[in-house]
C-alpha cells in the first residue's frame, strides 16, 4: 500500500509516565513516527483520541529531528533530575518502530545507537522481522544492561493474521524471530494482544499460541483482550469485520457498548482470563516479566511497585481477592523514599497496608526477590 510521507520538526519524543508501567517495565515511551503502514484492522492508535491526523495506516508523519531532540532529553550529563531507572520503551503507542518507514529513516536504529552509548536498558515491541537488522546494536545494548524483545501477536494462524494484521510478516516469521534473539542470549517474550473475539480467542487458538511459546523457551507472554473504543477505531474494524466473519458482527454491538477507553463487557474479560489461566497452567511460561529481568534495573521504589503489580495480576488471573493494586499505586503517590517511610514505622498508616504486605515490600527492598510472587508463579 503506498503511504503518504509527512516529514516533521518534533518539539519533544520522550514521553513520561506518572506510574512505572508494570507490564512493559517502563516510565517513558516515544513515537518515532505518527501512524502505522502496518494498518491492523484492531488499532487501538486509529482512534480519535490520539489525534493522529488523515488516514492512519497511509499518512505516516516522520519526526525527522527525532535523535536531536532525544539527546537533548536524556543526555545524563545535561539533565538536572535523571531519568529513573527503568527500560525505555520504543513500541506500542500509535506506531510500530519498525515499520517499513524505518528501512529509509532509521530513527529507531540511531536511537538504539544513542540509548547505547548512554548505557541505558531497552524494552522493544514489534510486530516487524526488521528488528534483526539491529541486532548488533541490541546486543550491546545487552552486554551493557539489558534488551528485551517482545513482539507482538493477536493469533499464530496465517490467515486470521492476514486479514486483521494485513501489512506485518507472518506469524511463522515473527516466531522465527522470536527464535533468533533468544539464540543470541537476549530475553524474549510475547505480547499475545490482542485476542480477537469470537476469531481468535477460542481456547484451541489459545492452545497453540501458548505452545508455540513454550517450544521457543520465551521468557514471558504478555496476554490481553481487544479494546475497541466508539469511532474510527470500531468503525473501520466492524467494516472488516462484517466482509470475512458477518456472522460475528451482531454481537460486537454487546460486547462493546460504549466505554471510554473502549473496554468489553467485565463478563467477557474475565471469561477470557480464565481461559487463559487454565491453557497457562499447562506451561511453565511467566504471565509477567519476570523479575530477574529487571530487578537489577529499576530503583527501589518502582522494584516494589512493579512487583505488587505483578502480584495483583497473578492473583487476580487465579481468581483471587487482591488489593496489592492498590497498595502499588499508593506507593506511586509517595513524595518521601520508601526506605525513610519504613525507618519511622509509619508505612501501615497508609491504607491498604498490612503486616504481611510490609514483609513483603522489605524482602524486595534489602534481597530483590519476593517468595510470594514465585510460589504464585510456580503453582
Ligand atoms: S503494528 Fe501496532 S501500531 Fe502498527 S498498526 Fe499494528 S497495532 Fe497499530
């Protein structure tokens, strides 16, 4: 599909988030580009909401000035305050980092580049084969700190993946990908969002997904159900929708009625992370970065926040009460260090603290482990 190309000037690309992002392990994330040639039929960036200007799969805006800028905002030596210690995000968002584009542009690679010689870590999301072009450079970045490669997958079947994923290699070639960096000794993972309703999310697919990932070793996979939010984003899928599986369309209309960020009904999420958990206990593969991968990385506070995350999810996904959510968050909100908020005694003031989440929180805080979390993990 030809693409219209819109070279810009960029005034900022680091983005930074409040809250350590517990699913990608990060607190900044950019967009390279501003639309996406890939042009999957379920794209959360289509909708207006990100004003992202024309037509989303075909007008692609290039911020050409992207590495200037970028070394201005993480250059250690000029920043007053320096960035947290975390990984850097380059994916998700409204474009693939390695879309077609970046063949000419390279912005991706020379960011690469520059987060090497910064010597900071580097989670990268994918749907693309392009990425082994920089492998050399995400092995540096690897030897020096760590790299993660995760991409991307709503099916591992070629032809649902051909109608909704229309411009990205193949399943088969992303698993071959997948393959490739985790012989080269870099942590690899899935991100399996999003299932598609009623075409991709039977528990067979689910099946197959899941041993695909098993026989490659990876170290996590990342699941999540499709939101589609009201506007250009469901309008176009439905369009698609109702040209290959008119038989589904009706009842998109009832598992999304109309929320703000897009969600489906709770009923159906929570039917589809059951199903998951249960295809999941058949494997070893972590639900969730595991925390040797990062424990190492991030400073003490967002270690904590990132674990009570995690806690939260797995218990969640077995079905099981959890305020460790909440805890996190609250610790998000907190102006003082942890470790000064532990010394006074005053950690069980805050609401949804209790004996049992302090032991936790310390063990993290002096071993960078939590036994909690790897007896969820291992059950
Ligand atoms: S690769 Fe990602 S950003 Fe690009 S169209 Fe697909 S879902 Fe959207």
């Amino acid at each position: 599909m030809a693409v219209t190309v819109h070279e810009i000037q960029a005034k900022s690309i680091l983005r930074k988030s409040k809250k350590i992002d517990s699913w990608f392990i990060t607190c900044y994330g950019m967009n390279l580009y501003r639309g996406c040639a890939h042009n999957c039929v379920y794209c959360d960036g289509r909708a207006e909401k990100y004003n992202v200007d024309g037509e989303f799969g075909r007008d692609i805006v290039v911020k050409v000035n992207a590495l200037e800028i970028l070394k201005r905002e993480i250059d250690p030596v000029r920043k007053r305050v320096p960035l947290k210690k975390c990984f850097i995000l380059l994916g998700g968002g409204v474009c693939d980092a390695y879309q077609p584009l970046e063949v000419k542009y390279e912005l991706t690679r020379r960011t690469l580049e520059l987060f090497a010689a910064y010597n900071y870590p580097v989670h990268i999301l994918t749907k693309s084969t392009l990425i082994k072009r920089d492998a050399d450079v995400i092995e540096k970045i690897n030897s020096k700190t760590r790299a993660l490669v995760s991409i991307s997958f709503s099916t591992v079947d070629r032809k649902i993946s051909s109608i909704f994923e229309p411009n990205v290699p193949c399943p088969q070639e992303r698993l071959e990908t997948l393959a490739y960096f985790k012989s080269r000794g870099i942590a690899c993972g899935m991100f399996y969002m999003p299932v598609i309703p009623l075409v991709s999310d039977a528990r067979d697919q689910m099946g197959q997904v899941m041993a695909r990932a098993a026989e490659l070793n990876l170290d996590y996979v990342i699941f999540g159900g499709m939101s589609l939010k009201h506007g250009r984003q469901m309008d176009y899928f439905l369009d698609v929708l109702r040209q290959h599986y008119p038989q589904h369309a009706a009842a998109y209309g009832k598992l999304y009625p109309g929320s703000q960020w897009g969600q489906a009904v709770s009923s159906y999420y929570n039917k589809l992370n059951q199903q998951f958990y249960d295809v999941l206990k058949q494997y070893k593969t972590s639900p969730r970065i595991p925390l040797h991968l990062f424990n190492t990385i991030l400073g003490q506070k967002e270690l904590v926040i990132v674990v009570l995350d995690h806690l939260d999810y797995i218990l969640r996904l077995q079905g099981k009460p959890s305020s460790y959510g909440y805890t996190a968050y609250s610790i998000s909100k907190l102006k003082e260090p942890l470790q000064e908020i532990i010394e006074k005694g005053t950690l069980k003031s805050i609401r949804g603290f209790g004996d049992f989440t302090e032991k936790i929180i310390r063990e993290i805080m002096s071993t960078k482990k939590c036994g909690y979390l790897s007896s969820l993990l291992n059950c």
